[in-house]
C-alpha cells in the first residue's frame, strides 16, 4: 500500500464534482481520483480496502465545522491532511 493513493477533491456544487469526474483517469488500483460536493453524506467510501489518503478543497473547511467533523474526517484516513485549492 506504499504508493497507493486516493484522493478526494470537494468542490461547491454536485454539477462541479460531476464535471471533474468526467475528467479524471479511469481508477486504476494504485490511484483513484473523486470529486464530490460539500455535504455529500460519506457513507464506505474505500477503494481496494484503503480510505481516501489525500483530500483536496476547493472550498473552505474548518474542523469547526459539523459537516467536517461528523462525515468528512471520519470518512478518511487518520493522518489525511486538508490541502486548499487556489485557482489563479
């Protein structure tokens, strides 16, 4: 599981996540790229067994937040850090 990765992108909308799922590769079982939208409701979200290990935002999150709190960071590796997007 050394190199594996899964990586999970939050965007604002549904119609954003499903746009970037149309252009991320194919899963492979080394990577798999999702886009879902904030307050999508995480329920077994794994892939070959491995919980998401990357995330990255385009939008704000807090661990304030009960959204963040209660579904996103269960939903995901321990030690996953949440890495913001900028568009420039």
């Amino acid at each position: 599981m050394g190199d594996r990765k899964f990586i999970v992108v939050i965007t604002q909308t549904s119609e954003e996540a499903a746009d970037l799922n149309a252009a991320f590769p194919l899963a492979t079982s080394d990577l798999r790229i999702s886009a879902y939208h904030y307050g999508y409701a995480f329920c077994g979200l794994n892939h070959y067994g491995m919980r998401p290990n990357v995330l990255l935002s385009f939008v704000p999150l807090d661990d304030n937040d009960k959204w963040v709190r209660e579904c996103l960071r269960p939903a995901f590796r321990n030690e996953v850090r949440i890495e913001p997007v900028e568009i420039t």
